[in-house]
C-alpha cells in the first residue's frame, strides 16, 4: 500500500512545504497535478508502468523468508517516482526517482537508499521487457510474452552490508484494493489507485555479513498512484500485510491524525484471489508493546480484530529494531501473528517522530 515512502523529499528542493501537512507532506494539496476517480478501472499490463500525472507512485515488495538455516528472513524492494512540477500541454513535468531496500534478521537491520532520473538514464519503468530499476538495483520480468508481466520477476539488490538476488513467481491473480483499485484513505475522501500481487512464491540468494544463504518464502507487491493520498490532519500509518496458512491473505492499513485516532482499510483476499475489501471501522488495531528504535518509541506488537473475517490476532515481530534510516525514516519489517490465524506478514509504520 501506502505503505510507501517516496521522493517528496525531493520535493522539499523545489520549494514545496512538504512537512507541514502530514507525513512527508502526503497531505499537500494536489494543485496541477491529476488525482484518483471513483469511475476509472485498472488495466494491465498498461498500469504496471509509470503514471506521471500524478504526484506520487510506487513499485513495493516484501517477503518473508526461511534460509537454509532454518532462520526467519525479511526484506523490502521499493522504487518510489516523485514529479516535481505537474505536466502542462502533454509534457511531463521533472521525474525523479528513489530506491529503498531493507535486509531483516532476527539479530540486524540493514537498510539502502538510492536516487536516480530517468532523463539521465538511471532509474525510471520500461515496457517490454517490464523493468523497474535504479542504478544497479532491478526489478525484470521473466514472464513469457503471453503472460502478465509481472507473474515472474527476478529482484536484485545491495547496499554496504547486504545484497539479495532472488525469483518470483506468482501463484494467483492481480488483486486491486479498495472499490476496484479506488483505494480511499480519508473521512475526506483522499484516495489512490492501488492494487496488489499478493502471491509470489521466492526463492534465491540472501547475502549479510556473516556470509550468503539461500532461502525461500513468500511474497507481496504493492501497486499505488496519487496527488494526495493523505488528509492534512493525518500523520502516517500503520500498514500490514498478512498470509494465512489457508491461501488467503490480508491487507490492512490505518491512518492516524492528530486526535490520536485511526482510519481503517484494507482487503480480505480469498485463496483464489477473489478481494473482500471493507471500509473505515470495521478492524480494530490496538498497540500491545512499544520499542525504543532510533530515539523513537514505536509500537511493534500488534492486536489486530476483524470480526467480519473472525480474525483476533496478536503480531510479534522478527526483529523490533527494524529501522529504515532512509532519507524519510521508518519502521519496515516481517512479523508473525497468532491467535485465531497464524501465519507471517508485514508491517510498515510512519510518522514516527
């Protein structure tokens, strides 16, 4: 979901007063720039590439892994695009663009940041073959031309520490989130396009200091476009994303604003893919635990209910100092739950001051 920082920071340099409404500036107003309407539907493989009327995009993955080890494994891949001026008379305005990926183990955190523009070569989406990529860090398709371009991917990454080079191969359909990819985020409306493959089976590579390992796991991608996907009164979120033992899967998110209250979304997913989304009120997130990261106190134990779906779980994560230092700093990191479901997921919080 939104559960994705991007390239406003960028912003910042272009004279926008990003931080003065909602974390990361989500809550500007869109001024010039097109935003989410009910009536549009999603189509493939077109929406896999960049929208760049809009302000803000994301191409985001996670996954939870097993190495060979037997250890728990996370990690994040995530390309943000940021338009700094609008489009006027069908030219786009300037892109840039900005790469996050994370590496989780029980025990450490590793976290990597790159920037690039597509005018100069280094990042930016391709059609055919599909590519999303920023400098050495790529997101291809290996799916044959007859398929979705993004039911199999190899994904690469590194940084000082760490590097992963894995496959993905998905197992089920595209699943759009909210009212048929209508994603909203506010009492006010705010909203985003968005939708999700939720599932990929991974397997491939891991590399950490104390040397490579290969793993296998399950994972998730995230899809999202807006202007302005955040009220001004909202802050950040908490946003998890969750597999059960069964096939189905979760996406649930909430917004908080200033009165300490959350607005709540997401989608239940049935094993064959077909979405239950529901609206705000119908989950209940509640903190359990809060951890000392970074200089921040942070929620990382969950209560998660949804009676509609009989769910009350409880989420523990794999490693509470999962901090992403990135140039717009957060919490991103796998977890596992328990209770009336089991199963490993995903969690992203921002806003986190």
């Amino acid at each position: 979901m939104i559960a994705k920082l991007f390239a406003l920071l960028l912003c910042l340099g272009a004279g926008m007063p990003a931080l003065a409404q909602g974390f990361a500036g989500l809550g500007t107003t869109a001024d010039g720039y097109a935003t989410p309407q009910p009536d549009t539907r999603l189509t493939f493989p077109r929406d896999h590439l960049p929208h760049p009327d809009f302000r803000i995009e994301w191409w985001y993955l996670t996954a939870t892994l097993t190495g060979a080890d037997g250890q728990d494994y996370g990690l994040q891949w995530t390309l943000f695009r940021s338009a700094l001026t609008p489009s006027v008379d069908g030219a786009e305005g300037l892109q840039l663009w900005m790469g996050h990926a994370g590496l989780t183990t029980p025990t450490q955190h590793f976290a990597a940041e790159r920037l690039g523009r597509a005018d100069m070569g280094t990042a930016g989406v391709t059609a055919t073959p599909f590519e999303a990529f920023v400098d050495d860090w790529a997101m291809r398709s290996t799916a044959p031309d007859t398929s979705d371009p993004l039911s199999a991917l190899t994904l690469t990454a590194r940084g000082p520490e760490f590097s992963y080079d894995l496959a993905l191969t998905a197992t089920g359909p595209l699943v759009p989130q909210g009212d048929q990819g209508y994603s909203i985020k506010s009492p006010e409306g705010q909203a985003s396009y968005y939708y999700s493959q939720p599932f990929f089976d991974v397997s491939g590579q891991i590399t950490t200091p104390e040397g490579a390992v290969n793993v296998t796991g399950q994972g998730w991608l995230d899809r999202e476009w807006s202007s302005q996907p955040l009220s001004e009164d909202q802050l950040g979120w908490d946003w998890f994303s969750l597999s059960f033992g069964d096939g189905a899967r979760l996406m649930a998110f909430g917004l908080r604003d200033r009165d300490g209250g959350h607005f709540t979304s997401g989608t239940w997913i049935e094993p064959d893919g077909t979405p239950a989304p529901f609206g705000d009120g119908a989950l209940t997130l509640i903190p359990l635990e809060e951890s000392s990261v970074a200089g921040r106190t942070i929620p990382t134990r969950w209560r998660l209910q949804l009676p509609a779906h009989g769910l009350d779980i409880r989420t523990t994560p794999l490693n509470p100092q999962s901090w992403m230092g990135t140039s717009f700093p957060y919490w991103e990191g796998p977890l596992r739950f328990s209770g009336s479901h089991e199963g490993r997921g995903y969690l992203e919080m921002t806003g986190y001051d």
